[in-house]
C-alpha cells in the first residue's frame, strides 16, 4: 500500500472514529509516523480505553 492509499484509509478511519466517538475532534486524530504513541496516549485518554481497546477499535474500522 502506497502513502497515498494509507492516508485515505486514515482519512475514513478518522471519519468513523468520530462518528463513534463524538468528543473526539480532528486534533485528537492527527496522526505522524513519529507521533502514534503519543496519538494513541490521547485517546485513551479523551475516550477512558485501554491501549489494546484503542488498537482494536482502529483495526475493526
């Protein structure tokens, strides 16, 4: 999968997190390579999830 197809997956990803989670803004989404511990942080956070529920809600989309 090219960057191009893994940013649109993201991009319909992050449109079904927030519909699913409606305190979830596109901040608490921004995704970098370098920043997915700390994106995954805040969402555990923001939505009271463990790591491994934060995963398996992201794969399950």
């Amino acid at each position: 999968m090219n960057n191009s197809e893994q940013s649109g997956k993201w991009e319909d990803q992050k449109k079904q997190l927030k519909e699913k989670f409606a305190a979830l803004n596109e901040s608490d989404l921004l995704f970098a390579k370098d920043k997915k511990e700390e994106m995954i942080s805040k969402l555990q956070i923001k939505l009271g999830k463990t790591r491994e529920e934060i995963l398996k809600i992201i794969d399950s989309l």
